[in-house]
C-alpha cells in the first residue's frame, strides 16, 4: 500500500495527471448557487415513517404512544400518519401536508392501578353508607351485597390497604390439568423440544392413553415458561446442569 501511494503522489499525478487530464477553468468564480429561501433544506432532507392511527386518535412510534391534539374537523382514524425524523431534532408528525401537535402519552402504573383499585372498593363503601342500604348500593354499582359486606370487615380487621387485591400464587383451580398429567406433558416435552403442542397432544394420546386437546398442553408449557423451541431447550439444558 504504501508502494502504491508513494507512486500516486510522485509519479501519476505530477507527471500524468496534472500534465494531461486536469483542465483549468476558464472563469475563478462559482457556478454553485444559493438555495432559494422557500425551501427548508431541514424538512426536506429527513427520515419519513407512516403509523396508523388508532380510533382513539393516537399512535405509536419508537416505543411510545402519542395524542394527536391538533383540532380536526372529522376523525382520521385508520389513516396514515407521517413521521419525519432526523439526526439534529425527534421527530414531527404530519398528515395531509400539515403539521400536527402530538404529546406523549403516559400509561398509569401498576402502583397507581392499585390505587384505582381499592377507591373504587371505598366509593361503593362510601355510597352504601350514604344511602342506608348496602342492596341499593349494589344495586347501582352492579354488585352483590356479599361483596360490600366483605369489603367492609377487610376495612375493619385491615385498614384501607386491606382492600388490595391479593393474589394466591399456589391457588390450584378446580379446572387445572391434573399435577401427574401436566408432569408427563412437561417430561415428554423436554424429551421433544421440536415437537409442537397438537402434536405433543396425539403422542400423549397414543402412548400414555392421556386426553388433553392441544391448548391443554399449551397452558402447561405457559406456566412451566417453555412454550417455544428456545425455552424447551433451555429447561432441559439447566435441569440436566442440576443432575
């Protein structure tokens, strides 16, 4: 390489290059000219994306949710809107040719759905206390008495945070597959990662005598956590770690 260069500087373009091929102009100045000031050379040079627009006017873009506040004389729901983005700024959100006013859109939290929670519980408590009659409050907030009255004694015994949803993680529902069934389905399964759950299902049919349609075998794998290929593999990777 350095062969080449030091030919290139020393040889080719002082003794060819500049003697035969470079042509001097006839005039010093620029033929470059300014470009005009309607074009924003900012807008033009960007990044364009299109999302659709949900029914309730937003969208989502780069992980986010946005509000499109613009005012709009009909609805654009279901159309395409125009995402320009480039190094310098984020990004601007166009739709026929006209700039729109977006502003991000901000879920509530787990925390603050739990809150959401239990004032709903107290204003049921609060409208049965008001009108004297725990059937009439139900009644109007479409649920049972039994629901009020135990709400009340979880305020009574628990305070306000008693009224938390709580949640059993051993809590076995009376539908659930049975343990030695879904235990058969897990070791088959590790045995055929490659097999998919209709056909996990007829194996289990045919060699274990075991009825279980194909989205019972599919519950298993989602609570086990194996319910693709990958996770298959893995489960049986680790556990043969342990042996």
């Amino acid at each position: 390489m350095s062969t080449a260069n030091h030919y290139l500087q020393n040889v080719f373009i002082p003794s060819f290059w500049q003697t035969k091929i470079t042509v001097q102009p006839q005039e010093s100045t620029s033929e470059f000219t300014p470009v005009p000031k309607h074009i924003d050379l900012a807008a033009t040079f960007v990044v364009k994306e299109y999302r659709k627009i949900r029914n309730d006017h937003t969208f989502s873009y780069g992980n986010k949710f946005y509000l499109i506040e613009s005012p709009l004389r009909d609805s654009i729901a279901k159309q395409k809107i125009e995402i320009r983005s480039n190094h310098e700024a984020g990004f601007t959100a166009h739709f026929a040719g006209r700039e729109l006013t977006v502003s991000e859109v901000r879920e509530p939290t787990k925390h603050s759905m739990v809150d959401m929670e239990i004032q709903k519980k107290l204003d049921v408590l609060e409208l049965a206390e008001q009108l004297g009659n725990v059937s009439e409050a139900a009644k109007i907030c479409g649920g049972s008495r039994d629901t009020i009255y135990r709400h009340r004694k979880l305020v009574r015994e628990g305070g306000i945070t008693a009224l938390k949803k709580q949640v059993n993680p051993d809590h076995c529902h009376q539908n659930r597959t049975d343990e030695h069934i879904a235990n058969t389905v897990v070791e088959f399964s590790l045995d055929n990662p490659h097999l998919g759950q209709v056909q996990v299902a007829n194996h289990l049919r045919k060699q274990y005598k075991i009825e279980l349609s194909a989205s019972g075998v599919r519950n298993v794998w989602l609570r086990e956590n194996m319910q693709t290929i990958g996770l298959r593999l893995q489960k049986k990777a680790s556990l043969s770690a342990l042996l």
